[in-house]
C-alpha cells in the first residue's frame, strides 16, 4: 500500500481540470470514463480530450450523450446502465472485441440519496449501482486494459456517514438513503485499494478520488427543500454555500489522479484537492480526508471477495496481490 498523505502537487481546491491538463500531452491515449456527458464528467471529457486523448464515454442514453458532445473531439458515445448487469457485460463485450486497450478508464457516474429501490439480485440500488456497476465493468475490461494503465473511481466525502455494514449491506431491516449513499461510496474507495493491490503486477495502478460538493444533476433526487435545509441554495434555488465547487474544478481531482506523474509509483490512495487526502479518524463525518475504515486493506479485500460472489465476476480469480 502506498503511504495515505499528500504529495504538494502544487494544486489546490480552486485549480481545474484544464489547469491539471496543460503541458500534458495524451495524444495517442484512449480513456473510458461512464457518465462523461454530464457535470463532472462532462467536464472531465472536455479535459481529456484537450490534451489529445480519445475517449470513449458510456452513458444510459446514448443519444442526449452524442449531442451533448457534438463539439468535443476524438470523443465516441456507447451504450451502458450501471443497474444492469447484462448491460454492463455486453458494453465491456463489445469493447473487449474490438481489439483496443483502454490506457485511462474513470468509473464516474452515480446515483446519489434516491428512494429505495432495488437493482440486480435484490441489491440496493446506490450499493448496486455506483459500486456492483463498475466492479463488473473493470472486471470485464480488463483483457483490454493496457499495461500502465490508470483506473479512477469516484468516491466523495460521502463515505464519512457510513462504514461497510457488513450485517446489512443491502438495507434489509430499514432505508436510509444517506447511509447507503455513504456505504456505496465507501465501497468504492475501498474498490479502488484492492484493485491496486491486484493490478500493480500488470502494471495498473488504481486511485479513489473525493471531487469535492458540486451542483449537478447529481443531486436530481433530493427536493429543493432539502437542499435549502442543508444550506446549499437560497429560497429561488441558487447556489449560495461557498464550500461548493465549480464543475471544473471538481473534475480537476480526476483528471489530476489520471495524468499526474507525481503518482508515479503510487496507487490505491484516496486523493482530494488534486492531492493525495490525509487518513483522519473524526468522530463526525468531515469534508475532508478519507476515514480510517475506507483504506483498510483486509475490508478491502473482503469486499472484493464479496462482490465477486454477488456478480459472478472476477478478472483475478487465483491471483494473488503484489502492491507495495
């Protein structure tokens, strides 16, 4: 395991996507990010492409996707609903067979704090989605994930409301969408470490990344109420808390954690701000650092473990780790 502290990378908060991205040349280099046509993914597209890269984006509605990036260069469209298993096999299927291999693959799109309801074989839905999903995904692309590569997952800051709840993943004794909102994004952080431990022998580091608050459609399933409540938009729905961030600048921890060759050597870390985040054990949840229990090795492990069962699916089966 790499050391959990930051890097000075000479970013910060405020820096954006293109920030990161200039004088860094991806000509030649194919990234896949899920979700690239919207809020930070659109802007983490954009990013990419500027710097010459090719990316293929994977969306649910291929079509909106298209027209969205209409003026993006080198950017192709497929299709792929995270919710749904077969869906995500035939999209890692069809890439697998035409013969490309993915030098950057950023597992994006999300659903946050929605009424609960259940995807797959019973799973909750953010647990199955925002992590099950791109389990799956990775796990099925990895006959075409090039040597070198760099896989980034988006957690977020909402891993501090919940640990694994290893005795209910699934919520079967009661919903609370934040709850499973902050378990799935545990998981995924969790994700990430574990398949940097299983990766880095081929050559692949992976990362988790916090892109901090940011107004998007993300947010699609919470009333305007609630969001006034938390202090977050005024009474005509405007943005007025200024711990929020602009799109670009929440892309920035994305692309910084896929490009930048101050991690060269490093994986399985949890980054914020385009930096490595500090391991902080807070008694209540917190905006910054990553908890204790979503860097934990042996929880990352078992959880790899798990979702394997629940999937049916696991590139690594027999493999056994080599990180440093």
């Amino acid at each position: 395991m790499s050391p959990q502290r930051p890097l000075n990378s000479g970013f910060d908060r405020t820096s954006s996507a293109a920030d990161v991205v200039l004088g860094i040349d991806l000509r030649g280099k194919l990234a896949i990010i899920t979700g690239g046509h919207g809020g930070l993914g659109l802007e983490t597209t954009r990013a990419l492409a500027s710097a010459g890269a090719d990316v293929l984006v994977l969306a649910r509605n291929p079509t909106a996707a298209r027209a969205t990036l209409a003026d993006v260069p080198g950017v192709e469209v497929d299709m792929l609903d995270l919710a749904d298993q077969a869906s995500v096999r035939a999209c890692a299927e069809r890439f697998v067979a035409s013969g490309r291999r993915a030098d950057i693959v950023i597992c994006n799109a999300a659903v946050m704090a929605n009424d609960e309801s259940r995807v797959g074989n019973g799973w909750e839905s953010q647990f199955g989605t925002n992590h099950l999903g791109h389990f799956a995904l990775v796990n099925l692309l990895w006959p075409a994930i090039a040597r070198g590569a760099r896989i980034v997952s988006l957690s977020s800051m909402g891993h501090h409301y919940s640990p694994m709840r290893w005795t209910d993943l699934q919520f079967e004794t009661g919903y609370d969408k934040w709850l499973a909102y902050g378990q799935s994004k545990t998981a995924i952080a969790l994700f990430a470490l574990h398949l940097d431990v299983l990766g880095c022998t081929a050559g692949v580091r992976s990362y988790s990344v916090h892109p901090g608050k940011i107004h998007t459609a993300l947010q699609r399933h919470m009333a305007l109420e609630e969001m006034q409540a938390l202090g977050w938009l005024d009474a005509e729905g405007r943005l007025i808390d200024p711990s929020f961030k602009t799109s670009a600048q929440g892309a920035a921890t994305t692309v910084w954690a896929a490009t930048s060759s101050l991690l060269d050597g490093i994986g399985g870390v949890y980054c914020e701000d385009c930096d490595v985040a500090w391991e902080e054990d807070l008694p209540v949840p917190s905006e910054g650092g990553v908890r204790p229990y979503a860097v934990d090795a042996a929880q990352a492990e078992r959880l790899w473990r798990l979702s394997a069962e629940l999937t049916g699916i696991n590139a690594f089966a027999g493999v056994t780790s080599g990180a440093e």
